[in-house]
C-alpha cells in the first residue's frame, strides 16, 4: 500500500522549483518577469534550451495539480470535471461574439455596454462574463465594470493570432468533441474511421473533415491561420525543429519535404542548415504555384517546389532524407502505410525517412501536463479526422507493416518542441539479410 500523500511534501516540492525558478530570474535581469497584468509576458520567459529551467517548471505544476487536486478530494475533483462543459461554453461565446475586443486593454467597460455592442441582453452577457472571470478570463476590479487580464487582453488584441487558434479549438472542434460518446455508440468497431467522426455527426456530413472545412471558407481560413500562428513561435514551431535536430547528416545531400505546404518548415531548415537542396512537395498545386514565386532569391538554386500526391509514387529518386511534418496523424494507419510504401521505388540503401509528429509517451514517464498535451492532440486528432497520434510502438510497427526493409530507428525531440522526430532507414537488403520476407511490397 502507499503511504499517504502529504500537504507538506506537496508544497515544499513546489517551493523548492521556485525558488530555482525565482533564482534563474533574478540573475537574469533583461527577461521579464512572470504577471497576471495584461502587458506581461504572454509565455513563460525561459529559452526553451535553458532545460533546467524547464524541468523546474513541469515539477512545479504537477506538484502544483496534485496538490489542488489533494486539497479538493476526489467527489469535488469528478464533479470540477464534469462541469468543465461551462468553461468551453463560456469561452464558446466570448469567441463568438468578440468580447474580448469590446474592452479596452487599458480600460473597462460595463456589462451593459457590453451587452449593447454585441447586441445579447444584459443578463448573458453578464452571466458568460462572470463565469469566465473564475477561469482568470476578464476580472471585475470595481463592481458592473468588467476589464482585462493577461489572459482575456490576448484575446483582445488577437496576440500572435491567438483568436485563430482559439476559434478552431472552441468553435470548429468543441461541437464535434461533444459528439465523441455518441459516435463510440453508433459505430463500436468504426470501418471508414475517416467519415465515421464525431466532427462528422456534429456536422451533419457524410465527408471527411477536410472535404468538408474546404467547402466552408471562413473554417478553413480560420485553421490555415490557426496552423500559421502555431508555426511561427512555441513548442509547435518549425523554427524549435530546425534548431533542435541535428541535420548535419544529410548536409551535402537532398532532402524532400513531403507534404510541406508552402514551404515554411522547410525554409526554417534550410536557414538552420546547410542542406544543399531541398524539395518542397505538395498536393496543392495553388499553393506549390505561389511559394514557388514568391521564393526568396537566398533560397534560389537550393530550395524548389514541386507538385506530388504522397498516394502516388514518389517521382524524386535517391534522395538523402524524405521529410514528412505533421502528415501521419491525419492519416489511419491503412493510409500512413499506403505512403510509406509509395516512397520504397525512390529510395537509396541509407536513406532516412524522417517523420514530425507527436509519440505519446510511455506510461508514467512525463508530467502530467505534457502527457495530457499530448492527449490532446490525439483526442483531437480522434474527433476531427478519425485519425490517431502514436506511441513509439505503433510508429514500429507502422514501418514494419510497410516494409521490413525500413530499419526503425528510434525518436529524438527536440528540446523545447512537443514534436518528435520518428527515423528509420531504408536497407535495401535488410530484410533479405535478415532472412525476412518482401513479398506484397509495391516497386521493389
Ligand atoms: C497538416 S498540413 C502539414 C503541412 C506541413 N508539413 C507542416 O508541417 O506545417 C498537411 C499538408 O499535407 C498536404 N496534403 C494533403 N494531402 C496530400 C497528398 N495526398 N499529397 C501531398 N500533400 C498532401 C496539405 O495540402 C497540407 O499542406
């Protein structure tokens, strides 16, 4: 039996972080200082390569949870749960109707004026606000007059495109999420898990959900934005990638980035490395069409766009690396092995197939707060696409159903990013050395 959790251990676990915490700011007088005030940092102001730090930090919260969690007890912590409905509600709402921006960053405005600019009545205007307030979102400083904290003024200044981010989560993903238990009813054992999703019966469609956002313009600008500002900065970001892996291996050679997009992690790799030619791939043709255009003249002569379906033979032969981001987990694993084998024709003995995406973590390795980060993304993933982010296991045994010749190797993160990169490399002989079998492999 284990022995009781105690108050104590809890709380002196969390000041011992901060005051490693505390330390590392006070001798570091050009980073600003945490604050709940509107114009402090919008992030923890800690380089992510500053790791110490960071490992602080993580102890910190999840000693932090554990002990709120202790203090509540577990009948108020299940019921804290099941209400959390309110809190994506409330937020629902203040997305739709721009609350947030109907308050000065610097001032206040009353519930009635703000009633009257978003043209709802005084009582849920006030109501929605004063729920949100509990949640650190608005505060009341002085009775009937609402103004801004940290975290409502990011919404009200839509800081590095937070309301994009915020207004796929709340208003594209939230109905589909409240579909997930009916959707497990109505198909216990899914068969086309692309168009059998909650996003689909929240929705209305018998579509697969990009089929369905193209179809709808203000969605999907709004997840292109969305995508966009996860890019540029954060734990998402191309530029956390570039920086944190090691692409001195393939610094001579090629380097194809499939399903790139319009190039923007690409970019970042090419200005973080010396790769000498990198080919953007990409199934939209306007897209390939305007970031070859729109390209650079630094990049000239080292970086190209081309046009490719990753569900068709790969055309670029005897490249270095074969780069996929963020692409598996919008696929089943049918699918991810349907791409993995329409690489095999191009590759060189030695090439590497370098995958971005998210492993979930072992059990009981990561703080529970990037464990749940990580859970997001799946759940996310489940909701919306039908489709799953995997544990180091199923990325395995993704390769091994593809081919046996691709020889997994492992997966390193980058330090600050949420993102792993999952390699193997192709052996061309591998399996036959191995004794294993090829049959069924498409282009050998
Ligand atoms: C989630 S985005 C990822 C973009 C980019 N790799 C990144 O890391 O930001 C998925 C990309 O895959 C592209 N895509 C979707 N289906 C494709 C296909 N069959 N062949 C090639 N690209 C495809 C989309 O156009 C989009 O740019």
């Amino acid at each position: 039996m284990t022995s009781p959790a105690s108050f104590t251990d809890f709380a002196e676990t969390i000041s011992a972080n901060a005051r490693i915490i505390d330390e590392f700011l006070n001798s570091n007088s050009t980073i600003p200082r945490p604050s709940f005030a509107p114009d402090g940092p919008i992030g923890f102001p800690c380089p992510p390569q500053i790791t110490p730090i960071h490992a602080a930090r993580e102890a910190l919260l999840d000693a932090s949870k554990k002990l709120y969690q202790l203090a509540l007890g577990p009948l108020e912590s299940l019921f804290e749960l099941a209400v959390r409905c309110h809190d994506s509600a409330c937020l629902h709402a203040i997305y739709r109707f721009d609350m947030a921006a109907k308050v000065p960053v610097d001032g206040e405005k009353s519930f009635a004026e703000i009633a009257e600019a978003i043209g709802v009545d005084e009582d849920r205007t006030r109501r929605v606000l004063k729920f949100a307030m509990t949640n650190g979102l608005f505060k009341e400083a002085r009775p009937g007059f609402v103004s801004h904290t940290s975290v409502s003024a990011l919404m009200a200044q839509n800081t590095m495109g937070v309301n994009a981010v915020v207004g796929h989560v709340i208003d594209d993903t939230y109905p589909a999420s409240c579909k997930l238990a009916d959707t497990m009813e109505k198909y216990p054992v899914p068969k086309n898990r692309l168009i059998e999703t909650p996003f689909a019966m929240a929705y209305q469609t018998g579509e697969p959900f990009f089929d369905y956002m193209k179809k709808h313009p203000h969605r999907i600008n709004r997840f292109q934005e969305a995508m966009r500002a996860i890019n540029n900065s954060g734990p998402y970001s191309g530029e956390t990638l570039a920086q944190g892996y090691d692409w001195s291996p393939f610094e001579s050679g090629t380097l194809v980035d499939v399903g790139g997009s319009s190039g923007h992690t690409a970019l970042k790799i090419a200005d973080a490395s010396s790769i000498s030619n990198i080919i953007v791939q990409d199934i939209n043709v306007k897209e390939v069409k305007n970031a070859q255009k729109g390209l650079e003249k630094k990049y000239e002569g080292r970086v190209r766009f081309m046009e490719h379906d990753f569900f068709k033979p790969q055309p670029v032969k005897d490249a270095d690396a074969y780069f996929f981001r963020l692409i598996f987990h919008d696929w089943p694993d049918q699918e991810c092995i349907e791409i993995l084998r329409n690489l095999v024709p191009a590759l060189k003995s030695g090439a590497s197939i370098l995958i971005c995406d998210s492993v979930l973590p072992e059990p009981n390795t990561v703080p529970n707060r990037l464990e749940k980060e990580a859970r997001i993304c799946d759940l996310h993933m489940l909701s919306l696409i039908g489709s799953t982010e995997r544990e180091i296991g199923a990325w395995q045994s993704l390769f091994a159903a593809a081919d046996p010749r691709f020889k997994f190797i492992g997966a390193k993160q980058p330090s600050g990013s949420v993102l792993s990169v999952v390699e193997a490399k192709w052996e061309a002989n591998g399996a036959l050395a191995n004794g294993g079998d090829t049959n069924g492999v498409n282009g050998s």
